[in-house]
C-alpha cells in the first residue's frame, strides 16, 4: 500500500525539488501511511527487516540509486543525512 501511494507521487522522483523538502515530505506523508496502527503490531523480527527494507527502498528511489550499485546502506544514509 505505501509503495503504491509513494510510486503515484512522481513528484519526490523529480529533480525540481529540493533534497530537504523530499526528505520532510517523506518524513510527514510517507511514513504516516506506513506506520499507521503500529501501536497494536506485534513488532517480530520479519516486521522490522521490512520497514527498514522499504526505507532504504525509499531512499534508493528518491536518489535514484539503483539496487545493482555498489552503494552500501550506511553510505545511502549518509548522502541523505538520515545517518543517525
């Protein structure tokens, strides 16, 4: 569903925005949808390697990296400066 929703909004692939305001709106829209109702998961272990897949999967999509480069996760992060 959140993928659906992320890839109908071509506007966060496009270049005539600003990398901080992909990265609010990502912040604010995008993971509202995601984690809606995550109060009442059962966060197990499969659960959380999917959010973090779909994040990084988000990232990937926003800096148009594809998953063939040899770009590590930590690097990813840090050229988005989601690196915590």
């Amino acid at each position: 569903m959140a993928k659906v929703a992320f890839n109908n909004s071509k506007e966060l692939s496009t270049k005539g925005l600003k990398r901080d305001l992909k990265k609010r709106t990502v912040r604010t829209l995008v993971w509202s949808v995601v984690l809606y109702g995550c109060e009442t998961w059962t966060m197990k272990r499969e659960v959380v390697d999917k959010l973090n897949a779909f994040e990084m999967w988000v990232w990937r999509r926003i800096e148009k990296v594809s998953w063939q480069d040899k770009k590590t996760n930590a690097e990813l992060l840090a050229a988005v400066g989601e690196l915590a």
